[in-house]
C-alpha cells in the first residue's frame, strides 16, 4: 500500500459511518433542536400572543433545516476526521515497526 492509503481508508470508513450515526441518532435531535430555537426566536420577534403567520412557520422551518445540517455536519466531519486519525495512526505504527529492520539491514550490509 502506498503512502496515506491507510489514514485514506480510515477517512472514508470514519465518514460512511458518520453518515449512518447521523440518520440514526442525529436527524430528529437536530430538528427537535432547531425547531425549538426557531420557536424562541419567532417569539422575540413576533411577540407571545404569535398567529400563525408565514413569517413565523418560515423562520421556524429554516431554523430546523440549519438545525439538521448542524447536526449532519458534526456527525460527518467528526467521524470521518476520528477515523483519518485512526488510520494514519495505524500507518504511523505500522511504519515505526517496519524501520527499524530496514535500519538492520543496512547496518548489517556495511
């Protein structure tokens, strides 16, 4: 394998399962979440007593849309950089067992 196939494959692996984490646990927690901040907010704006206007249910609806991407993006990224880090660590270790029986060979060729 060459070099950074390793931290590559753990990038993709991370990310693939990032995505399932996000459809399983992420989705409707970002959306509650969202909602409920687009609630506040249309409240702070629109006052308590608030009907049921379209400016209203829009700044609720873009509230949850952000709120989901939030989510996807925390769910996403953080994986797929958790399993980059893993598998450039496996590189890594793998590399440092690998040297010194180069550096061996070499000693024992002079």
């Amino acid at each position: 394998m060459s070099s950074g196939d390793y931290a590559k494959r753990g990038l993709y692996v991370g990310t693939g399962a990032g995505i399932i984490l996000f459809a399983l646990v992420g989705l409707l927690p970002g959306s509650f979440i969202g909602g409920f901040i687009g609630l506040k907010m249309a409240e702070a704006i629109f006052g308590v007593a608030m009907a049921g206007t379209i400016m209203a249910r829009v700044l609720v609806a873009v509230s949850m849309m952000a709120g989901v991407m939030v989510s996807a993006v925390a769910f996403v990224f953080g994986a797929g950089v958790m399993g980059w880090a893993a598998g450039y660590a496996f590189e890594a270790l793998k590399r440092s067992k690998e040297l010194p029986s180069a550096e061996a060979q070499t000693i024992n060729v002079k």
